[in-house]
C-alpha cells in the first residue's frame, strides 16, 4: 500500500458507477481514491470526462443494468463523443475482449484484480486513441497499489482475500474474480487501522468465503479465519465487527467460538443455504448437507442470544423438483431467517450447471420464488416485530431521509433503526429502545444514561 503524494496537475474528471456485492463497492471506493491521488477530481456523470463502470455478472440481469446505463447516459447525451468509457469489474474479466469487438464505445475494459491499472491504462489510450483491454493480473498485486483510503466511511470495508476457487456449478465468480488468494495478516490490520483512526467505528471484512481465509499471520504461520478475527477485534477504536460472507461448507468451531467471545462481533451473520434439498446442494457443489446447515444454525443462536442470521436462496435450479423445492421452504419454516436474499437461477456461460438440462417453465420458477418469498417475508418481519421493545446497540450513521428531525441507524443485528436525536450523535453509538416495527425499519427512543 502506498501513500500517494497529491498532485498539483489537474488531468480531469471522473465519474464511478458500480453494481453488484460489497466487494464491488470496496473496489469502487479504492478506485476512486486511486483516482484522485493520480490528479483526477470525481464528478457527476454529466461533468465526467472518465466514466468508470464497475460491474456484476452473477446474473444475466445483473450484468444488463450496465448497457442499460451505458445507453441511457448516451440517449441523454451524458455520454459526448469526447467521454472516455472504462469498464471494469466481473463483466469485464468475463468478457474482456468480446466488449470492445461488440461495444465499440468502451475505450478500456479491465476487471477486479487489474484495477489499480486504470490511471496507466488512461494514459495509454489517450497517447495512442487505441481502445485497450487488461484483464490478466497475478494474485493481490492490486492492492499495492491502491492508496489508503482517505475518508474512510463510519463501516468500513476491508477485502480481505480476492477470488474463490469453490466452483459452484452455477457461479460465475471463480471465472471473473479468478481462484481465492488471502491477503496477508499485516496488511488486514494496517488497513483497517488506518480506517479507525480516520473515523471508522465499524470494520466490515469481506471475501467470497471469509471462512476458508488462510492469510500469512504476523508470526510467519498461516492464520485462520478465526484467529483473525481476535486479531481485528483487538484494534483500538473498533466498536463493532461485521464480515461477509460465510459458505455454511467450513463454518469451523473455532469461527463459532469467536462469536462466542467477541462482543465487538455483531449479532448478524450470512449464512447462504441456496437450496433445503440434498440432491440440489450436491448438484450445485455445495458440499454440506441440509442438516448440516441445521446444526450449524443451532450452533450459531446457542453461541449468541438473539444473533441475526439472513440466507441466500436460489429457486430453479436445473433438476429442481417440487419435492426439493419443499424442502427449501422447510428450511425456512425451521430457521428463523432475517432479511434474506432470493433469486430464480441464471444460467451463467462456461459454468458446470449451464450444461444441465433445464426443463422446469420459468413460470413454475416464478411461481416457487413467490412462494419462499411470501415464506421469507413473514420469517423476516417476525424476526422484527419480536425486537420490539427491546434495547438495540446502534451506529448512528446519519439523518433520515424521511424526517430531517430523526436519526438513522444501524443496529448490531443489521436492522436499520430511526429515532429522534440531534446530528452530533452521528458517528456514536446509541442504545435505543424499539418502541415501533414498520415494514422493515424500526423506530424508537434513545437510552441515555448518566
Ligand atoms: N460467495 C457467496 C455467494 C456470492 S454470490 C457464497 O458462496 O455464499 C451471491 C449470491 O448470488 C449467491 O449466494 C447466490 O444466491 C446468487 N447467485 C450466484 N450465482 C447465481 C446464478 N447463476 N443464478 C442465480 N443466483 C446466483
Ligand atoms: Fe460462487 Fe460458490 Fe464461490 Fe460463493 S463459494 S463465490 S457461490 S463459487
Ligand atoms: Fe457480482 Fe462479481 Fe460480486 S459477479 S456478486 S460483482 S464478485
């Protein structure tokens, strides 16, 4: 990681877009930070003579949103003959040079991990007026490159390991952010300390599968997810600790102990299921069974009193029976899931399940997925309704949109919290007492103490 001396030059303007997991929006902080250390000032996308797209391929639909966007800039004449496109992200890994041959509006295509790339990359192109792809980059060079972030948000992101190499026959991730690499210990905490002492209050550590992390420890050994998490959780400042996401494949006791442990660590976790049948998961590669993913949901509400956790479903799979379907709702009807997070299956190209025959309607997917929702739906707002009356720790993270006069909060169990209060709480922790739930939010009535 390197400081970056602030440059005089101005070179002009930028604007970023970006879609897609937490990982994107770390990437799209640091680019930007990227950016501005190279002489760039960040704009809105009428005033942007760089436009930066940082894109998501999980889902056909996902990886739309970008042309869309593209096109609706241009319509609206956002995007002038003069504007430099640069995409990046997962459709750029997946896609690289097929973008420009079909596009050929985009002037650079690059992806997660050539990233820090892209000030070079704008040079190059505007020396030659050659559209340039950069794809291809080896392990966490990245992130030498990209400065410490200059006003780290109250929650901060920090990535701590890039790629997955899981292969579930339906993600395209593997393919776009490339096989899983853990960064270094030392690192980890040099950045997040970094982050407390500009102003953070919360580290939020993110990986495809922060489970299997095995990041050279400051000893020379190889550390643990766990072992992490001690380490993180002892940094001055830290008031609170979040981390996504978590394969159910190797949630270790050790991990569970933590969360035992470990006040600072909320009482939040994502536990993705994708599907309740034991013939889908082995299908998908998933590598546990349903009661497996039981034990370890007992193993998680036995370690914390009142712990949240929220899944990952997706309805459709290829072979997906109503059979299997029904055990997907049964496990929703056994754990008491939070706002979770539900999709009909898309096929991804150059996956393994792409090569499965498909042949259940996308109706009767529709159909399976409005079910589980309705299901999810009333699991979540029980969830809610039973907090009521209860005292939430809650980061203060700003005032809420609705009502200039109430505060907006975020509480432990990543509920979003709204009380009346005035803006010098923001940034502080406040226990407020829930006084209200309505729809998703919760409404109350700060505890101040003396
Ligand atoms: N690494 C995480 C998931 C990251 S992708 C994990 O293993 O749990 C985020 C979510 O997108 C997944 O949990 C899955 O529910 C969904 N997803 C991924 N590929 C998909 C596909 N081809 N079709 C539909 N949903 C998909
Ligand atoms: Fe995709 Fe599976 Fe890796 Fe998650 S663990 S990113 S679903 S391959
Ligand atoms: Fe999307 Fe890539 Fe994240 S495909 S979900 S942006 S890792």
């Amino acid at each position: 990681m390197f400081k970056p001396a602030i440059p005089t030059l101005q070179k002009g303007t930028f604007h970023i877009a970006h879609w897609g997991c937490q990982m994107n929006v770390y990437d799209a902080m640091r680019l930007s930070d990227l950016m501005v250390s190279h002489g760039y000032v960040e704009s809105s996308p009428e005033n942007a003579s760089v436009i930066i797209l940082i894109t998501c391929a999980v889902r056909a639909k996902a990886e739309d949103k970008v042309f869309n966007q593209i096109l609706s800039w241009q319509h609206a004449g956002i995007v002038r003959d003069d504007t430099l496109i640069a995409l990046g992200g997962c459709v750029g890994a997946e896609l690289g040079q097929a973008l420009i041959k079909e596009n050929p509006r985009l002037n650079i295509v690059f992806s997660p991990r050539t990233a820090h790339r892209l000030p070079a990359l704008i040079e190059k192109f505007k020396a030659t007026g050659r559209n340039l792809v950069d794809v291809e980059a080896q392990g966490l060079e990245k992130f030498d490159f990209l400065p410490l972030e200059s006003a780290p948000a109250l929650s901060s992101f920090v990535t701590i390991m890039e790629g997955c190499s899981n292969k579930c026959t339906y993600c395209i991730v593997p393919y776009t952010r490339g096989p899983e690499i853990s960064r270094p210990v030392k690192d980890i905490l040099t950045e997040a300390r970094h982050c407390l002492e500009h102003g953070a209050r919360e580290i939020h550590l993110l990986g495809q599968n922060v489970n299997s992390f095995c990041g050279e420890d400051t000893d020379g050994t190889t550390a643990s997810f766990a072992s992490l998490l001690y380490e993180v959780a002892a940094l001055p400042g830290i008031e609170r600790l979040r981390f996504t996401t978590s394969n159910p494949m190797d949630f270790t006791d050790d991990i569970v102990t933590a969360i035992r442990d470990l006040e600072v660590i909320a009482d939040h976790v994502h536990v993705p299921i994708q599907s309740g049948s034991n013939r889908i998961l082995e299908l998908m590669h998933r590598r546990y069974t349903r009661d497996a993913y039981l034990r370890l949901t007992d193993r998680l509400y036995a370690a914390r009193d009142g712990i949240s956790l929220s899944s990952d479903f997706i309805v459709g799979f290829p072979g997906e029976n109503e059979q299997d379907f029904e055990d997907t709702l049964d496990i929703v009807r056994r754990v008491h899931f939070d706002q979770s997070f539900s999709f009909i299956y898309s096929k991804r190209p150059g996956t393994p399940a792409a090569a499965l025959p498909d042949e259940t309607p996308l109706e009767v997917k529709k159909e399976r997925l409005y079910r589980l929702q309705e299901l999810l739906d009333t699991s979540a707002r029980e969830c809610t309704e039973a907090l009521v009356g209860s005292v939430q720790h809650c980061l203060v993270e700003g005032i809420s949109r609705k009502d200039a006069g109430e505060l907006k909060a975020r509480a432990s169990n990543n509920h979003v919290v709204v009380f009346e209060g005035s803006p010098e709480l923001i940034g502080t922790m406040v226990k407020v007492r829930i006084t209200e739930s309505i729809a998703h939010t919760l409404r109350g009535e700060a505890v101040y103490e003396d």
